[in-house]
C-alpha cells in the first residue's frame, strides 16, 4: 500500500553525497497504448563501493505491476515518489533489476515523463520526468548505456543513438554513449521527415532528419540549413565533432521548453524549429537558428559531459548559452546580436537579480528544479563565460576548454571542474572569479574621473546589495573594457581591458594632449549597472564619436530614457537635441540598419518602472505609457520629413532570412510604427494588403494595432491564418500586448474563451497569458483586473501543467515597486494562489519565493 505524498522538501547543495548503486546498462521496452503504455525495464546495477546503501529508484504516476532482482522477488517499499530495497535484501555485487510498469500517456497534461501530443508519443524528461517513465535513480550523476525497443502500429518510431533493428510493429535504437536519464527520448507517431546529410571533418557521413507533422513538410528547409552550420562552427571553433551515425529532430506542438538536447534526438517546440517567409518573422528566423544551434551544442557541454547534479545547471546552460550566442554573432552581426543580449539580460535577468527570486548563478537550494531554469542560470551564467574568456583571451580560453573536454568527457562534473580546467590551462588562480556563481545580484559599478597633466584618473567603486538569504557580498572579478575618445571625436586610446578586484580600485591613462571622453564597459564587458554622472551633451558625443557599436546604442538609449524620465516626472517636453541626434542615427546610411533600428527603439515600460524604482520614485504605470506615447509622437513629428525616405529605402525585394535582409526591415518596421502615428495608417494598411512575407504582414497589423487602428486588418489576418497555429499564437498575442491598458484585461479574457484558445497548448496559453505582463500599463491598471485573471488563469493551469503555470507567476516579482493599492491588490492574488488545495510544489515554491516569507 502506497504512502501519502510527503510535503515538499528543500534540497541543499552541501548534502550532495554519491549514489548508492551507479547504472551499467539500461534496456527498455515500451508498448504503446494511449491509457495503457507498458514499459518493461532491465538495469544492470553496479554497488557504489565507497557509499553502499539501500536501492532508493524514483519513481512517480507508476501502476508497478512486477519487479525483480536477478529474476527474484525481494522485499521493497514502494510509494508515491520511490520504490526502495533495502541493502540486506540486495547482491554485493553487479545485479539486474528489472521492473514492469504502466502509464497513461493520454493523460499526462504536465507534459513531463511520456505524454501524447496530437496523437503523437513524445517525451520530456529534464529535469526529472524519467521517474514518471519507469522505476530509476532520476539523478544527472547516474549514467548508463541504452538499448531501446519501442513497439507499436505508428510508422515511425524513434529513441536516443543510432537504429540498430526494424521489423513490423517495432524498432530497436542503440545509444552507445552513457548517459543520465534526463536525456532519455522515445517520439512515436504518424510523421513525415525532412531529410540532409553532414560529413564530418574526419569524413563520417551523418544521416540528418527533421521529422515533423505531415503538412509541415515546406516549412523545415532553413531549420535544416542551420543544423548544418552549427556541426561545422562547433568543429572549427571549438574542434567539437558529432559522434553518431544519425542526428534526429522531432517537431511537437505541445511543448513546456523551447527544445531539448536529448542524446541524437533533439525534441523541439514545433514553434522553434517550424520557419516560411510566409508564417515566420525575421525574429522567428533568428531565434530558430540560435536554438537549433543551443541544443546541437548541448552535445557535448551538457550530453558528453553533463552535470553531477542539478544545482550545476548553469554549467550546461551558461556555456552553452554562450556558445550559441557566438555562434549566432558569426551568421549575422556580433554588434546587434551583443545589444539584443543586453536588452535580454536587463529586461529579464536584472530584474531577477534585483527582487525576490535572486539567486546565485549556481544556486544552493530548491524545492521544485523545475524553477530555477531561469535568466540567471541561462543569460548571467552565459556573461559568466564571455567575462573569463575576455580575461584570458581568446588562445587561452580555447586552451582550457581543450583540456576540459579532455579531462571530462563521459563524466558528471562540477563548476569547481570546469574552473580547475582553466586553472591548470593558463596558470590564473580563479578562486575569487568564482563569486560569480555563488553570488547573486547585479553589482553596481560607480565610476568618478580625474583629470591633470595629461593624465586621466577613473576610480572604480564596486558594490551588490543584498539578496534573499546573501546580506553580505564581496568584491567581484571585473573585467572593464575601456576606450578614450579625443574632444575632436578621435578615438585616442582602443579599448583596453582593466582588470578590476577590490572594492574600490583607481587605473590610469597617461599621455594624453587634451582630456578625453572615457568610453566605459564597452560591449558591455560585465554584467553590472554602471552608475556614472553624464550630462546630455557628453552622451551626444559619444553616441556620435564613439566606435563601440554597443557604447554608442548605450547613449542613445540613455538620452532616451532622460528624456522620458524628465516627461513622465515634470512634463518637459524632448530636447531638440536628442531629436537630431537621432536624427542623425536614423538617416547615417554607414550604419548597420539592424543597429539604426535598436536606436530607434525606445526603452520599454517595464524597463522605466525600475529606473524610477532605483531611483526612489514609486513609478505610476500609467504614466509610464503615456510618455512613451507623447515621446514616439514628438520622434514621429521630429523625422516627418526623413522618415518615408527611409522607409522607401529600407525596401528588400525578394525576401531573404539573412543578416543584411533582416536588418532592413527592421529598420523599414520602425519606421513605419512612427509613420503610422502621422499618415492614420496609411502605408501600413498598404503594407499589409501586400506583404508577402510575415515580418512585413505582422509589423504592419502591429504598427496598425499600437496606433488604436486596424480592426480590419486583424479580423483579415485572422481568417487568413486560422488554420495555422504558430500563426495564430501572433494573433492572440498581438491583441493582448498591444491593447489599450484599460482593456487589456478584458481582451485577455474574452481570447481566453475563443474558440481556440486552449489551456492545455502552452504556447497559446502564454499568447494570451504571457502577453498580459508584457503590457506594463495594462496588467497594472488601476482597478487590478488584470492581477486577477491571472491568477484565476495559473490556479487553473496548474492542476494540467503545474511547470507553466509556475513560470508564469514571475509576471509578479515585481510587484513591491509599487503603490500600496497595488501591492495589496498582487499580494492577495498571490494569496489566493497559494492558498488553493492541492496546488503544486512548483507554483507553491515561487509563490512563497515572489511574497519573500
């Protein structure tokens, strides 16, 4: 008889011991049934001579129906969450276990473990859903080798390794390279594929396969294009080769992640994968290719060395994060790719690092794992990589990587590993770099200057406030790239790197003629707030002189926050002079368009509500939306005469996914949201009407959308996508993102009961209920209907897929920035939450987390 589930309980990093018994050889055999799924496990086991102990296998949702030890029956205790056998009743040498369970993968709305997407058999099993697969000890450190047997009338049948037999109703897949059970994959189901083919730099012929839904068929071909890129880039930049005969990628709607690194059998959200000029935008194109690229590069940073446990999340992760982000600087630009990082890694993983769910980079306790894929673990974790290697340099970071993978491959290892690596490749002692993982919080770098005798002087001040459970933080490792820039515009010294260690540290420049401008973290080399005193006339100069393509985007952005800061706090309207500095951005055809239109862009809302937080200013939503409003007005008025040229200009032709054509249209789509606020939608309309591409048909409804136009147009746009569903995700989202703020509640609601809209997708339900927080005013309007729905919506959710509606909580992290009625207002939606029966573990966690008690 089965026990109650026991409470939730806090895992802690420094308890970390070995397993009891570590895995040999893993056989499994699965026979489908929608409600009735057998899997039948056999598991060479082999005792952990320096930690015996009990047999302890997780497992969850399980009906057992037999279990055996070398073909006995031994005495076990099996719960809701493990199956255990004690020491005595066990060999003291290798042994077979075997077990025979049964699932319901029709049933499993969590999406984790086995479950049924669209009639297809699909799996997710990281961090923990094995456990809801079959009787196993679900922990990163345990691998072995696997031989799987999938039995069922569905044409294709597919598992980890390579195929090793096929025959009527059944097919066998060998994975010849151990592996922890989170990467375990099984994909059965009525699907057609997309098929190519890669040569390695050794000469092996790898057979590739997109395998997607019949129908989808036309939309897999720059999916391919870029899983053939990214096998060259990791062997000629990291000499990184792939190690099977085939390397598969499966396209499934019902999706919790992005995607999955699962050994040669990648499982993707159909969204992140799925790409036409004639349903996808150039962002859709760029985000696919960068996660086709995450998730083959997982191969080796993640798969052939993986983590000892999962509070080295962040090892994977961070690097591969950065790995993939290279990657995506050498296909298109590194000087946009790095500015887009930047607005990422503010808008999300800041705003982590500044409230109630900061945490370190490698974190030291968790309830739910499933929590902590997070912003900080992923993007911080990522900056963590870029900093060392700009502290080493490019040779010696190849270096230590080298001796990593030498070192490490097939193990299960640590952060303390990865860094020893380094340590050993180059000579550096990195115990103080170390902080960066088990520090949270974004320091704060202040900066005075000083200048005589042709020597200038810039003082460093670094500090972190405190976070949960962190009052105290020491200083950081901050690499602090730096260039001069003469009064006459030159730039007298390049950039240089300084290498900064206490609390405060002082470095100089000598031998200057005249004081220059000092051009401070540059490509923004650290993950840290600059705090430094600037007037407007200074941050003109730079954004005009300045040859660091993210320090001359930084001024923009910074005159245009002032700018809206000053209107929001006093009504003074905008400088002439930031008008015609970006002006001047605007019409400089030497520039990058791509880099013309983030220029162009003006901080989000979200963004404003911290920077008067900071500040101390309690940030009025409201108010926040209408000066960014009057601001575009005033930009729009400002360009009238330059901004049709431009847009003229920016047209591409033949619609190309490529670095130069995106780039265009961006630009060309930022000037037309101006444009619409001058001409009542005129050339969006037209645009519209005759787009043939999906940037342009959507940048055109959203420029309509956020001008309070285009009824027409997304009533047209909806009847013309109806049939299509990563379409439609556009649709709802658009409405709800660019709703008026007073209505944006009620849009989410009444999309929430189309026809459509479905819970249990998660990419339509975070369309709807994503896009509510992502409009700053509307999900903060006064009244708080918007706090509501949302929690009526993850109260709902979480009895289906308790991992995405916990995700989605995070819309309320922030809520301490604001008014007492507001806050009242969130904490008793939070409440609320918490205060239903049953809820999960997961939503429970981040729920406590985001109230701080």
């Amino acid at each position: 008889m089965k026990d109650a589930t026991p409470a939730p309980q806090t895992i802690f990093l420094r308890d970390y011991e070995a397993p009891h018994h570590w895995v040999r050889d893993v056989a499994l055999t699965f026979r489908l049934a929608p409600r009735t799924t057998r899997v039948i496990s056999r598991i060479t086991f082999v005792p952990n001579e320096l930690n015996r102990g009990d047999l302890v296998l997780n497992g969850e949702e399980l009906q057992l129906i037999a279990a055996t030890v070398d073909g006995a029956i031994v005495n076990m205790e099996v719960d809701d969450t493990h199956l255990r056998i004690a020491s005595a009743d066990l060999p003291q040498k290798p042994f077979v276990f075997e077990a025979e369970v049964e699932i319901s993968p029709e049933t499993n709305t969590a999406l984790e473990g086995l479950y049924m997407s669209n009639g297809m058999y699909c799996t997710q099993c990281e961090a923990e859903g094995f456990r809801k697969i079959t009787y196993y000890p679900d922990r990163p450190d345990v691998m072995g080798v696997f031989t799987v047997r999938v039995e069922s009338d569905l044409p294709v049948l597919l598992s980890n390794g390579n195929p090793v037999e096929r025959g009527d109703g059944f097919a066998v897949w060998h994975d010849p390279w151990p592996k922890p059970a989170y990467l375990f994959a099984l994909v059965a189901g009525e699907l057609v594929n997309h098929p190519g083919r890669f040569t390695t730099a050794s000469g092996r012929d790898v057979e590739l396969n997109i395998w997607v839904r019949p129908g989808d068929e036309d939309k897999c071909a720059f999916g391919m294009e870029a899983l053939r890129k990214s096998m060259k880039w990791d062997e000629d930049t990291y000499g990184r080769e792939y190690d099977l005969d085939i390397f598969n990628i499966v396209a499934v709607d019902d999706f919790n992640m992005g995607a999955m690194e699962n050994k040669g059998l990648n499982i993707f959200n159909s969204s992140c994968v799925l790409a036409s000029k004639e349903t996808s935008t150039d962002a859709n194109f760029e985000r696919i290719e960068g996660i086709i690229a995450h998730e083959y590069f997982h191969n080796w940073t993640g798969n052939r060395i993986t983590c000892r446990d999962w509070f080295q999340l962040c090892l994977k992760e961070g690097l591969t994060v950065y790995r993939d982000q290279m990657f995506s600087g050498d296909m298109r630009s590194h000087a946009v790719k790095r500015i887009e990082e930047v607005l990422a890694l503010r808008a999300r993983q800041f705003r982590e690092d500044n409230g109630p769910l900061a945490h370190p980079v490698r974190p030291e306790s968790f309830v739910e794992i499933n929590n902590f894929y997070t912003a900080t673990v992923y993007e911080k974790g990522a900056e963590i990589i870029g900093m060392l290697r700009r502290l080493i340099g490019d040779e010696a970071y190849r270096k230590g990587c080298d001796l990593y993978f030498e070192r490490h491959d097939g193990e299960a290892v640590t952060i303390e590993d990865w860094l020893k690596a380094f340590e050993d490749a180059t000579g550096r002692d990195l115990s103080q770099f170390a902080r960066w993982y088990s520090q949270a919080g974004t320091p704060r770098l202040k900066v005075s200057e000083s200048f005589a005798e042709g020597r200038l002087t810039l003082t460093f001040a670094q500090s972190t406030p405190p976070t949960p459970g962190q009052p105290d933080k020491a200083p950081q490792v901050l690499p602090i790239a730096v260039g001069l820039i003469g009064p006459n515009g030159d730039e007298v010294v390049e950039t240089r790197v300084l290498e900064m260690t206490e609390a405060t540290q002082s470095f100089t420049f000598d031998g200057l003629g005249a004081r220059p401008v000092a051009s401070i973290l540059r490509d923004f080399s650290a993950p840290v707030i600059l705090e430094r005193e600037m007037d407007a006339a200074t941050r003109a100069f730079l954004l005009a002189h300045d040859t660091d393509p993210f320090q001359k985007w930084e001024m923009g952005r910074m005159l245009a926050k002032d700018t809206l800061v000053a209107l929001i706090l006093e009504d003074t309207p905008p400088a002439r002079d930031y008008l015609d500095a970006i002006r001047a951005v605007l019409t400089d055809d030497s520039l990058d368009p791509a880099f013309r239109a983030l220029v162009l862009g003006l901080p989000g809302e979200d963004d404003l509500a911290q920077t008067l937080f900071d500040a101390g200013v309690t940030p009025d939503p409201q108010k926040i939306h209408d000066a960014r409003e009057t601001l575009r007005g005033s930009l729009a008025r400002h360009l009238s005469d330059a901004l049709p040229t431009v847009f003229r200009q920016m047209e591409t032709g033949a619609f190309v996914p490529d670095a130069d054509g995106s780039g265009k249209r961006a630009l060309r789509l930022s000037v037309l949201s101006l444009l619409t606020l001058l001409d009542a939608g005129k050339e969006a309309k037209a645009l519209f009407s005759k787009a043939d591409n999906m940037t342009e048909q959507a940048g055109a409804l959203a420029a309509l959308l956020a001008a309070g136009l285009g009824e027409e147009e997304l009533a047209a746009f909806g009847q013309m996508w109806r049939h299509d569903r990563l379409v439609m995700d556009k649709w709802f989202a658009l409405q709800v993102a660019l709703a008026a703020p007073a209505r944006a509640a009620d849009v989410a609601r009444d999309l929430s009961h189309h026809p459509d809209f479905t819970m249990k997708n998660p990419n339509r339900f975070r369309a709807v209920f994503g896009a509510l927080p992502g409009n700053h005013a509307g999900f903060h309007h006064a009244g708080g209907a918007a706090y509501a729905l949302l929690a009526d919506q993850i109260i709902a959710l979480d009895a289906l897929n308790p991992q995405t509606a916990a995700r989605m909580t995070g819309a309320f992290e922030t809520w301490r920035r604001y008014d007492a009625d507001r806050q009242a207002m969130i904490r008793a939606a939070l409440e609320r939450i918490r205060a239903k029966t049953g809820l999960s573990r997961d939503v429970t966690e981040m729920v406590t987390r985001i109230l701080g008690d």
